[in-house]
C-alpha cells in the first residue's frame, strides 16, 4: 500500500480507473470532473462543459443549487440516518406535501432512494395487492437494473443473465415517427396496435396479470411520447383484467415536462406512481406514491420492504427543499416557456440539416432523432456517435440513445434553472456538430 498522491496526474487518475473500476456501461467519458455548477460542469484540466442532460436526467434544479447546498449542510449535521422503523419530521413532511402535488386518491408515499428501488417496490406490491404476478411493460422500457425492474426493462440489458423473473411481457411502443400500424394516410393506427398487442397478451398470459408498468414519455427508449388518448385507452385495457396501472416518472416528474406530472396531459391517475430522480435533484430519492385502499390492503397482506435506506432523513429533507424551489420559482411555468424555446431552436436545427429526421418530447425533455436519409428514415450508429463526441469537444454534454430499428437519438433534458442564454449556447454547440458530422455523409 502506498500513500496517495493528491491531486494525482491525468495519466495516474485513468490507470487507476482502468486498473480498479469495473465498467458498468460502454466506455467512461474522458474527462475528469472536478466540480459542478448551476448549468455546467467543470474539468480537471480547465474545460467548462455545458450539462444538456442534468447529470444522470436528474439535477432539476442544476448543479449544488444553494438552496440543496443548505439543506444538505443542515441536515447531515442534525438527522442523517435511522433505523428503518423510526420516522423523522422531514419524511412525514415530504410524504404530505408530495400527496398535495397530485390528484386523489394519491396520498400514501414509500420513500427509497433509486428509481430501480421504486418500481422494484411498486412491483411487489400490485403483485402482493392483486394475488397476481404477470407485468407488462413498453418494448423500449426502462425501469431499472434489479431484478423485478430489469425484468420490466427491454430496452437493453436482457442478454446473458440468465432467465428473468416470470411473466414479462412486452407490448410495442406507439412511436408517430416509425409507424407499425398505420391508417390510410400512413399515420400511426395507435387504437389498432394497442388492440393487437392485448390480443397477444391475452394469448399468452397465464390469467394471472398484475400490473401495467410504463413511462409517460420514454426516455432511454427514445423520447417517444404516446398520442393523446393512448393512455386513457390502455387504462381501460389494464381495468378490463383487474390490473393495476404504474406509471414510472422518474424522468417526466415534477415540472420538467411543463406540469408537475407528464400524466396530467391525459386526465388518467395511475394507481401507483413512481418517482425518483428529479425528486432528489441528483441526489438519491424515490418514492412510490399510491392510494389509501391499495396501501391498506397492501398492509393487511404483510406488506415488506424494509431496508437501509427507506425513510431516510437526509434526501427527504432535500425532497422537500426541492419541492420549495418548484413552487417558489414558479418552474412548471419555467419549463413551459423555456422548453418552447428549446424546442423552437430544435426545429431551427432541424431545418438547416438534413440528417435530423425528427423532434419530438415536451417541456424540458427533448429528443432529436438523427438519421441517414429522411424518406427512408435509415438509420447510422456512426453519425449519432460522431454528433456526441464532437459536441463534448465544443463544450457541450448531451446522450445518444442508439436501439435496433431507430437513429440515433439525442436526449436533452437542461435544468429548469437554465437560461436562455445557456439553452442558445447549447443550441449553437448542437447545430454545429450536427453540421460537422453530417458533412461527410
């Protein structure tokens, strides 16, 4: 054992990333981080890097916001941690104050602290509630990395892992810019494909389905929103079986989308919503909101998911502060309005170059599918790779979402604390590499 050198040299830092991580994703992006800040991030060797994906889709509010600073400051020096089974002021609080940001009969909440955790723990109770174990979920779905959200997960991930856990199914993505099943004018025939896939559903299932678990808007799945009216017609399918309806906003939730929840666009409420990224504004928190009549019944079967972390005091204070922010800071309004800007540049970009074949999302989350040929719609992983990495060179970080079948996708999801400024800046780095990359096409 030797004694660490601090700060140590580039070339020490990634031999010992290379020597002693294990790789749990593609390749580490070469750069050091050193610190972040409101809409940027900083490096080791003097780059600013604008962050057009709130880190992990997660800093709503942008980098050590002071608010969160000051609340993390407080608290680890008050009430950090608990025993599972006591309870603190700042979870009963946050569990209260998430309960008035929704419509009834949402009211009874789970604090966790991934977005893995809460559909594992909104899994096992619509199992438990529903005396059934079959879960349906979008063919591009992304649910999380532990064993019953993987299992929900068909985005990737799937190969060499042996089974997953029994009755998945996947039902297709209803996507308006790829059609499967269209009407006579080529449009997307979403009522027909939502029929079709119950039909296989039904053809399959063991008579013992569960739950329908699915985001509002996918998002590692492309930032693919279904139509209006999709969701109220596949409530109805999930009521015609006894089963219940999760809705996983770990992504859409709280105000990024432009209202507090992207499921308000269709007037239907899940039975059990699942919250977590933007909850803790980049820290770890989660949360499965429900009602009071599954909850009971969930109690009265014995009900168990007792861990380290539940009910931790430290990220529900920050759940709180974050909830004080949105409200304070009017940012549904925020993201309403600064996400039309987004999405006007967005559309500037995609006049100007013919490798953009499609933007779509809502609010602050934005996708821009990029492909070969716009009649076509053919599809080159080499072009979403080389728009990525040139756009890291000007100073700008943004994610390619690359699935069989679709382009390369760009997910842009900036803090609802960004500025125009920095949303046009952003723009500018985007439009250029989209230019420089597309060139050699």
């Amino acid at each position: 054992m030797t004694a660490s050198t601090y700060p140590p040299s580039a070339d020490t830092f990634w031999a010992d990333a290379e020597s002693h991580l294990v790789r749990y994703g593609g390749e580490f992006t070469r750069e050091i981080i050193d610190r972040a800040a409101g809409s940027f991030l900083f490096t080791a060797d003097g780059r600013k890097i604008l962050d057009f994906t709130s880190g992990q889709m997660s800093a709503l509010l942008g980098h050590s916001h002071p608010s969160i600073v000051a609340t993390v400051q407080r608290q680890v020096a008050t009430l950090d941690h608990l025993y599972s089974g006591m309870l603190s002021r700042p979870v009963v609080d946050l569990a209260r104050r998430l309960a008035g940001t929704l419509p009834a009969p949402l009211e009874k909440a789970l604090l966790l602290t991934t977005g893995a955790e809460s559909n594992e723990a909104a899994i096992r109770m619509a199992k438990l509630v529903t005396g059934k174990h079959e879960i349906i979920s979008f063919a591009r779905s992304w649910h999380g990395m532990t064993q019953a959200a993987a299992s929900a997960t068909y985005s990737t991930g799937r190969k060499g892992y042996g089974p997953a856990a029994p009755g998945n199914f996947a039902i297709p993505v209803p996507n308006a810019y790829r059609p499967d099943f269209t009407t006579d004018d080529g449009s997307l025939d979403w009522s027909r494909q939502l029929d079709f896939a119950f039909d296989l559903i039904d053809a399959q299932s063991t008579g013992s389905l569960a739950a329908c678990l699915v985001e509002p808007i996918l998002s590692s799945g492309g930032i693919i929103e279904p139509p209006v009216g999709y969701f109220a017609a596949l409530r109805e399918k999930c009521r015609e079986r006894d089963m219940l309806l999760i809705l996983d906003e770990a992504q859409t939730g709280l105000c990024r989308t432009g209202t507090w929840y992207a499921f308000e666009r269709d007037g239907v409420v899940p039975d059990i919503l699942t919250l977590s990224k933007t909850l803790g504004a980049g820290l770890p928190l989660a949360a499965v909101v429900t009602s009071a009549e599954i909850e009971e019944e969930a109690h009265r079967r014995g009900f168990l998911f007792f861990t380290t972390h539940v009910a931790d005091p430290l990220v529900a204070a920050v759940g709180n502060t974050v909830l004080d922010v949105l409200i304070d800071d009017k940012l549904d309004e925020r993201a309403r309005s600064l996400g039309a800007f987004l999405r006007d540049g967005l559309a500037g970009i995609a006049d100007r170059h013919t490798v953009v074949g499609d933007v779509r999302g809502r609010g602050m989350l934005a996708g821009l599918e990029l492909v070969v040929d716009r009649e076509t719609k053919r599809t080159s992983d080499e072009l979403g790779a080389r728009v990525t990495r040139r756009c890291l060179e000007l100073g700008l970080h943004t994610n390619i979402v690359q699935l069989p079948g679709m382009g390369g996708v760009m997910r842009i999801a900036p803090p609802l604390t960004a500025t125009e400024d920095e949303v046009s800046l952003g723009l500018t780095i985007l439009d250029q590499a989209i230019g420089e990359a597309g060139a050699g096409l």
